[in-house]
C-alpha cells in the first residue's frame, strides 16, 4: 500500500529548494554474506536456478526488496536474489545515509530526491514530557479501532490462516482475584495505630509504611485498571507531540492487522488501538494498556501486511509482557522513597484514573522512551515471530525490517532515539539467528 503525505505547497517549493543541495540518491546499498556459503537465485523462489554461490563477507549491493529477498548485484554485474537472513546490511556511513535507504526501500528510488534526511529531529524526552494532552487526536485514533470480528475477518479474506504455536516463555497475566492493596492497606492503618499508642508514630515511621505501601504487590484487577487508564493518558500526550498522520487508509491498515495480531496474544482482551503519528523518524511506542503507535517514517518503510505486523508484534508484546508499566511502577516506589528522605511523604490510596493523570503530570509520556533491559527487548522480537507465525505470517519478516533498519547506519538522526532505547540491531538480528523457538527455524526456507 503506498502512502501519500499531504503537505500544504509552501513546505513543498521549500524543499524543492533544499533538494538541489542534496547528493544524488543511491540505488543500492551494501551488503556482506552473513552465512559460511549461501545461493543466490535467479528468482525470489528457493526453486530457481542457482546463478552464484557467494563465501562468508563476500560483499554485494542490495538493489530492491521482494519480500523475504533481497535482489542483489554481484561484482561481476550478474543479478540474482539472496534471503533477507543470508546477508547482513552494512552500517551505511552519515552522508545522504538516510534518503538514500528512504529511496530503496519505499519504492522512490529513481523517482526523485528525498528530502527528510539527517536533520530529522525525533520525538525526545524533553518534548514527551512538556506535551499536552490532545483530547481530539486521542479520539481520532479510537475511532480507527477495529474489533476482533473485524481483524478475523480480514484475516480471511487476506488468506491469514492462524496456527497454534506454542511458547514455553509466554507471559500470561496471572489469577485473578487475590488480596487487592486496598484490603493491605487496612492492616496498614493498625499498624500506624499502634505505632501512635507506643510513641512511634512519628512522620519517619509513617513514610516508612507509606513507602512499604507503594512496593507491595497490587492484585491483577488492580494492575489491569491502572493500565487501562494509563493507557489513554499517555497516547494522547504522545498525540499532543506529533498528530496522527492524515491517512486513514494507513490508520485503519495498522487497527486492522494490529488487532489480529493482538487476537494471538495472551492478552485479547485489551481495548487495542493503534495509530500512525506524523513523524518521519522511525520509531514505534506501546503504552500500558494496548494503545501502539508507529511514526510515519517507520510505517513508509515498512514492504508490506508481514512487515506491519512484525513491528506491531514487537510493540504488542510490551503490552503484553507490562514492560512500561513496570518501569512506571518502579518511579512510583522510588518516588515515594524521595519524599520519605525529605520528610513529605504523601501515599495516598487513590482510583486507577487518579492515579495515570497524576503520573503524566509528573513525567508526561518520557516513559515510552526509557530504555528497558535488554532481555525485555530480545524477548519483544522473540514474542513478535511467535504472533506472526500464529497469525500466518512468516517471521522472518521483523528480520526483514532489522535489516533495512541497519541500513541507515548507525549515526542516523532517523533513528537516534532508538539507539538511545535498544540493543545495537545487529545483536538483535544475532538473537534472531540464534532461534529459541521451536519450529520457527522452518520459516527460513519457506517462499
């Protein structure tokens, strides 16, 4: 599906200008075999003939995508095509970098100049905090909601046939029910009463139980409604920093496979929501509570519905796995341990929406860009090949994106934030190699 971007034609005669100053776009990029020996074919099929066997480092340029293959020019000039696992994306240097990656991989290649190179500037912490809140964004991208009727139908008539893949690792979200916090807290409360019978309830003792208030565990019905509040606050303070792009073909896209994608998780039952926002860095956030947006850049890199979902599985499995709530609850303990040490201690019990709008007054949505450990991130791309093979994808796809992802280098304004918030792509696309799950391997040699 390709994408237009709307833009009003003073910005376009503007960059008319800027283009002449720009270097002539590439229309290839390098490549070195990652394997001991692989075949590159005359046709993207495992079934053509074999035109060249290529050894390890060998280099080639990557002229075109075709799915899970790249099409290739050899040294000698000869054309063939290579698996998308068979070669590694050399780190392109900073100069013309990211147009000439844009231009290759989103079908502009000789077509003209792309003008949103290095000077990008991302979504960064500062702006993520200081966002306000859209209200009407917000809405927009829940009127792109699709059901899970909807996604199954989509699925059927695209042909996505789903299959049970089982995962030792999946995280499911536990037993419901359970001591909530509320009824902890009761015991709490005697505590400070016989503190204050005995003389020691003083602010140092209080704060103490305050803080042991905070850390204690929180049932699931508890943990569910702070995210499904979390949820809203935090994707429209990411919508006050970037608006949704003004492509509803694109919006309902997204919905439509990332809730099919999400129908396969342990977790289906999330209000998911997704959107484009207008951003041409590329990045992807997933906030607490199902709502997943991508920026522009990334989305018009994405080949086709496999890739979509692969990026999309990756944010989903966040979700899932409650990688950001986490963070969030870890800044809520250490929070209240600040004002223990300052002797301002102010715990207080709260409902779940209390507790998001104080949170995104305090920090605003910089939490989608804290780094998360890096066994959180490997597990996202572990988890996103087990969604897309169980939605009828092939895998292989987010290995696809990794590599076109590699291709803008590592010095890419495009991709500065990323940097700063994942493992270098190339010891995420080594996990990938490394499998773990079991029959995945088989994606790599199926068309």
């Amino acid at each position: 599906m390709s994408a237009i971007v709307r833009r009003p034609a003073r910005w376009l005669a503007a960059c008319a200008l800027a283009a002449l100053s720009l270097p002539l776009l590439a229309a290839s990029t390098v490549a070195l075999v990652h394997k001991p020996s692989i075949e590159v074919r005359s046709a993207p099929d495992f079934a053509a003939a074999t035109v060249a066997t290529l050894k390890k480092d060998a280099s080639v340029e990557v002229a075109g995508q075709q799915g899970l293959w790249f099409k290739v020019q050899l040294a000698d000039g000869a054309e063939g095509f290579v698996r998308v696992t068979d070669v590694r994306m050399a780190y392109a240097g900073k100069e013309g970098g990211d147009a000439n990656v844009r231009a290759l991989f989103t079908g502009r290649a000789g077509k003209g100049r792309v003008t949103e190179t290095a000077g990008v500037r991302g979504l960064d912490e500062s702006s993520l905090q200081a966002a306000a809140f859209d209200g009407e964004q917000l809405a927009g991208m829940e009127s792109h909601r699709a059901t899970a009727e909807d996604a199954e139908a989509n699925a059927q008539a695209q042909g996505w046939v789903a299959i049970d893949v089982p995962w030792a690792q999946e995280k499911t979200t536990g037993q419901k029910g359970g001591a909530s916090q509320k009824s902890k807290r009761a015991g709490f409360g005697i505590a400070r009463g016989l503190l204050g019978l005995v003389g020691g309830g003083s602010s140092l003792g209080d704060g103490a139980l305050n803080v042991a208030e905070k850390s204690m565990g929180k049932s699931e019905e508890e943990m569910s409604a702070e995210e499904a509040a979390l949820a809203p606050e935090i994707a429209g303070r990411i919508l006050g920093a970037a608006p949704l792009w003004d492509d509803a073909a694109a919006q309902q896209r997204v919905n439509i496979i990332g809730r099919w994608i999400a129908s396969h998780t342990t977790r289906p039952e999330l209000p998911w929501t997704f959107g484009v926002i207008d951003s041409p860095e590329i990045n992807a956030f997933a906030a607490p509570g199902g709502y997943v947006l991508l920026t522009r850049g990334m989305y018009e890199l994405l080949a086709d519905d496999g890739e979509v979902a692969a990026v999309l599985g990756h944010e989903i499995s966040h979700v899932v796995q409650r990688d950001h709530y986490y963070v969030i609850h870890k800044q809520e303990v250490t929070q209240a341990g600040t004002e223990l040490v300052s002797s301002q201690v102010n715990v207080g019990g709260g409902i779940a929406g209390a507790f998001a709008k104080d949170y995104v007054t305090r920090f605003g949505a910089k939490v989608m860009l804290t780094g998360l450990d890096r066994e959180a991130e490997f597990r996202a791309d572990q988890a996103a090949g087990v969604y897309l093979a169980r939605s009828g994808f092939n895998p292989l796809s987010l290995y696809a994106v990794l590599q076109k992802m590699t291709a803008f280098g590592n010095e890419s304004a495009s991709l500065a934030q990323l940097y700063k918030t994942h493992p270098p792509l190339d010891a995420r696309l080594d996990r990938i190699d490394q499998g773990g799950v079991p029959g995945l391997d088989a994606y790599a040699t199926r068309n």
